[in-house]
C-alpha cells in the first residue's frame, strides 16, 4: 500500500510478470525433461509445477486489472482489455493441463517437452494479448505459433500429426511473412511502432503515404486472416486440428483463438485502422460472410468429429468477425463470445480425450454412438456444449450470439446479422447429430469405462457451471467485456 | 528509395509463388525465408527513412524469428521424411478436406 508504484501505475516487471513466469516454469519443466527416468511420479510432478506456472501467471494478471499502464518504451501496456483476454487463456490453458493430468502414460512420450511448448505458447499469448507495440505483437503472435507447431506434431510417428503440422507450419509461417510485411509498411507509413500513435503521419514530399497505408493494411488484413481462420485463408485448421493430439487441439481451439483475436482487435481499431475504417469493415464483412457459410456447410458433412468442431470454430470466427466490424458495442460482444466459447470447446475436446484412455485417440463421430447411455453425466456435459455452440437460450452460446448479432445490427449489418442466424440455424443439424448418436443404443464400443478422473470431472463441470451462468446471468461478464472494449471502440467513433 | 521498396515487394511476391507453385518442401521453406527477408528489407528502408532505429531493431529480432521458424520447419521435414520417403507436399495425402 505505501509503495509508490500504487499510485503511478504498475511497475516495469510487474507488468511482464505473467510472461517471465510461464518462460521460466518451461525452463523448469524442460530442463526436468532432460534429466527424466520416465516414471509415472516424475511426469505428474513436472504437470503439477506446470499448473503452478499458470496459477503465479493468471495471479500476476489478476493485479493488474483496473490498473492500467504501459513499459518497455510502451511495448507492453495493461489495459482491462489485454488483462481479460490474458485471463482468459490462462484459465483455458490451466484446464488443458488439469485435463491430462489422468493421462501421463498415454502422452509419456514427449511429456516435457508438451507441458513447457504449451506454457511457451501461452507467454506469447500473453504477450499479444498485453501487446502495445507492433514489435511485441509480432514476436508474442510468432512465440505462440512456434510453439504450436511444434505442440501439433507432438506424436511425430503419426503420420497425420507430422502432416498436419507440415501445413499448419507452412501456412503459418507465409502468415507471419505477410504480417511482418505489413508491420513493416505500417511502420513506413506512419513513423512509430507504437499501435495506440499508429498514426497516418505527416506528408513526405517522395513518396505517397496513402499507397503505403492501404498496402499496410492489406498485408496485415491478409496475415491475421490466416491467424484466426478466416475464409480463404482456413485451410490449415481441419488440418491443424485434426493432426494434433486431442488436448492440443483444445488448446488452440481455445488459448490461441482468444490471441488472434486479440490481435485483429487491437490492430483494426488503431487510428491507422479506423483512418480506413470503411474500407476494412466491407472487405471483413465479406470475408465474415464468406467464413460463416462454408464453415457451416463444410461441417455438415465431416464424420471425424474434430475436423467437425474444426469447421466449427471456423464458422465461430465468422460470427465473431461480425462483432469485429461493429464499432458500437462490437469488440466487447466478441470478448464475451470468446468467454462463452472458450469452456464449450475444451469441454468438449475433454469428452473425446476421457473416452479415449484405454486406446489411441478416439475422433470419429462413430465412436460416439450410445456414450450417453454408458456415461450419462458425460452426454449431457456434451449436450449443454453442443447447445451452448448453436446458440441454445439459457447457454452462454446464446447470449453471445445475441450480443454480436445486435452490435451487429446496430451498426447496420442487418443482412450480415440474418445470414449469421441462418447459418445457425443449420448448425443446428450437425450439432444435433452429435446429441442423436450419443443416445442411440451403440452397437460397438472401445471407449473407456471406469469413472472419470477427479482433474476431468473439475473441467467439465466448471465448464457447464461457466456456460449456464453466462447464459442466465450474463450481466456483470458482459458490462465488464464491454467496459474492457470500450477505449477501442472510442478510437473508432471518434 | 522507392526502388528498394520495389525491391522488396518483389522479392516478396517471388516467395510467395515460390511457396504456391513449388511442390518441394524445403523449396517452400527457403520461399518463407524469401518472404520475410523481403519484409525484413522493408523495414530497414523505413527505418532509414525516418532515421529512427526503431525499424532496424525489429528487423534483427525478425532474422532470429525466421531462424526459429525454419528449425521448427526442417525438423517437421525430417519427420515427414522418415514417415514418407521423401521431402514432396504431393506426398501429403492423409487429410484430406
């Protein structure tokens, strides 16, 4: 209390605490890997000094909310928005972990080195999520990438995982080429790195500033297009996705969704951004349309189920895009769509990996026939999950669409908003076929079927406790989501 | 300096066909490399421009990026390699849609 530093804001180091300490405990984790005899007392211990990292990370976050500030020659600022979509991985990051926990011997090989690749990933997202800088964006989106190729092709002998990580890499990395071009330009056009001065600067006699902006944007457009998976720039998800070990595709399904958000948020909602305000929402709009449709319609005819949740995020990133694009109200309904996203999705990656223990990873839609039948409590966790995704009332799905379709519409994208219900309308099929199989008497199955562990049970009902409190009392998550989003959304109605 | 901004945005567009067209896998790494070179080159220019060292700090931080990215990227290759028989992205056929 008597320090000073109370009253002037943060300190330097308190502000990058979160991402020292995740670096450090990968240190810890990853040096432990190297020494390791492999038992089964060992990896438990170095997953439990794991979930410590993200618990000191997400207490380092808690002390900086409402107490904005910035440091590193302003590369890293907190603000309520950055602090919230940091503790938002965090937590999703901590669940991940808390999920394997009952599964050190299936994932034993490479079980270091996948506990301190995660915690690296979630330092970049930290990192991107409290970005204040072009420099900081940059390096904290490539961290969290690295990390999640080489997270993605964690089972190297599986020909499917080295494969899908070949192209998540190589998509990835032309991504970063193209956001790495476009900070460059942005740089060139304005004169500063600085996202909050991101300004169009002063005219220079030689060259004409208006060009380097629009190329500026465009190859930034381009590069977080791929980021968050938005149409055409998709491919790699079913991929990525599908490639990756069930735990690590909830974890980018999660953790890195909420930073590529992140990042297109702070980025469009610059004054560089909102100089071109117009001209970005038409060109987003399009891609929001074009992402909703085909994730949706992709989706309906997948029979592996994570390519299947793959297409739907997909289509979730269409629907979130549409509060990208809505100055008013807009940035803060994707905040809260993230929050209620974020538990349905590693819910549900959870039913596959709990079901999936005795045997290699189950992931067709086939393998879930007749499991609410042999495990009710985990059917009806799926139910609500499946409820949540389509947007059912009294889930946290619901509110959440309700919000981006109003902000929507509010600022007049009334044909975008009724397309985005349309096509929820017909994930409803899809979704409700996962529901159908669950209760239909099964003919064959090789799942698991002792109990649940204590760590998977904890997950699944945070997971549905958090889903149905955002779908019946929204109102302090979405006050603070908004409040959070509301000096980016100034920027643009200036 | 317009001309090594040309410059740049060539190099860049030659990488990115190179990534496009190329069907080798180390072709398409070293077309990565190209392509970010070209915004490496990019950034120099600015950064000379405004006489500012702000550009050319991140230009160096980038180098150690793309080096990062392309360790990831040749092990990746050597795995698909020892799975497959040769570094071909025709020879990716396990997913598909």
């Amino acid at each position: 209390m008597l320090a000073p530093t109370f009253l002037t804001g943060p300190a330097p180091l308190e502000l990058a605490l979160a991402p020292l300490v995740l670096v450090i405990t990968a240190c810890v984790v990853l040096a432990a890997a190297l020494f390791r005899r492999g038992s089964e007392e060992e990896r438990l211990v170095t997953l439990l000094v794991a979930l410590g990292g993200c618990a000191m990370a997400f207490l380092a976050l808690l002390q900086l909310l409402d107490r904005p500030g910035e440091a590193f020659a302003g590369e890293i600022q907190a603000d309520n928005f950055g602090v919230y979509t940091g503790l938002l991985a965090t937590v999703a990051t901590g669940l991940v972990l808390l999920g394997v926990l009952g599964h050190t011997r299936r994932y034993g090989a490479g079980w270091g080195e996948a506990l301190s690749l995660m915690l690296l990933s979630l330092a970049g997202i930290l990192l991107v999520c409290m970005a204040g800088g072009l420099l900081a964006l940059f390096l904290g989106i490539e961290i969290l990438s690295v990390a999640a190729y080489g997270l993605t092709a964690l089972t190297r002998r599986r020909g499917r995982s080295v494969e899908g990580a070949l192209r998540y890499l190589i998509l990835g990395a032309m991504a970063s080429a193209f956001l790495l071009m476009g900070i460059a330009f942005a740089y060139g056009a304005t004169g500063t790195t600085s996202i909050a001065a991101l300004a169009p600067a002063q005219k220079l006699a030689h060259l004409d500033l208006t060009a380097l902006e629009l190329l500026a944007l465009g190859f930034l457009l381009v590069g977080l297009g791929f980021k968050i998976g938005a149409v055409p720039f998709h491919t790699w998800v079913p991929d990525a996705y599908e490639g990756a070990p069930t735990p690590i595709t909830g974890f980018m399904a999660s953790a890195v969704k909420v930073a590529a958000f992140a990042a297109i948020l702070r980025l469009v909602y610059t004054p560089l951004g909102t100089a071109h305000l117009a001209g970005l929402q038409n060109v987003l709009g399009v891609l929001a349309a074009l992402t909703m449709v085909l994730g949706n319609l992709v989706a309906l005819v997948q029979t592996n189920f994570k390519r299947m949740l793959a297409y739907s995020s997909i289509a979730h990133t269409g629907y979130m895009l549409l509060g990208v694009i809505s100055p008013a109200g807009g940035p803060g309904a994707v905040l809260f769509y993230l929050a209620a996203y974020v538990p349905a999705v590693i819910g549900a990656f959870m039913v596959l990996v709990i079901i999936g223990r005795d045997t290699e990873d189950l992931e067709e839609l086939g393998d879930l026939r007749g499991l609410a039948r042999e495990h009710p409590a985990l059917g009806l966790a799926m139910v609500v999950f499946m409820l949540s995704f389509i947007g059912v009332p009294v889930t946290g799905g619901f509110t959440a669409k309700l919000a981006v379709f109003s902000a929507a519409v509010d600022n007049g994208y009334v044909l975008l908003a009724v397309l985005g219900i349309v096509m929820s309308v017909v994930s409803v099929a899809y979704y409700l076929n996962v529901v159908r199989l669950m209760y239909i008497p099964a003919a064959q199955r090789s799942w698991y079927r002792g109990p649940a562990r204590i760590g998977e049970r904890a997950i699944l009902a945070t997971a549905v406790v958090v889903l149905l409190v955002l779908g019946l009392v929204p109102g302090e998550v979405l006050e603070g989501a908004l409040d959070a989003a509301r000096p980016l959304e100034l920027l643009a109605l200036k | 300096m317009s001309g090594y901004l040309a410059l740049s945005l060539a190099l860049f567009s030659i990488g990115a066909l190179g990534v496009v067209l190329r069907r080798n896998l180390l072709v398409m790494l070293i077309s990565i490399e190209v392509m970010l070179n070209a915004a490496i080159l990019a950034l120099v220019v600015f950064s000379r421009m405004y006489g500012s060292v702000d550009g050319r700090v991140m230009g160096i931080l980038a180098i150690a990026v793309a080096a990062g990215e392309v360790a990831v990227g040749l092990a990746l290759v050597i795995a698909f390699v020892r799975l497959r028989g040769r570094p071909d992205a025709t020879a990716m056929d396990l997913l598909k849609w």
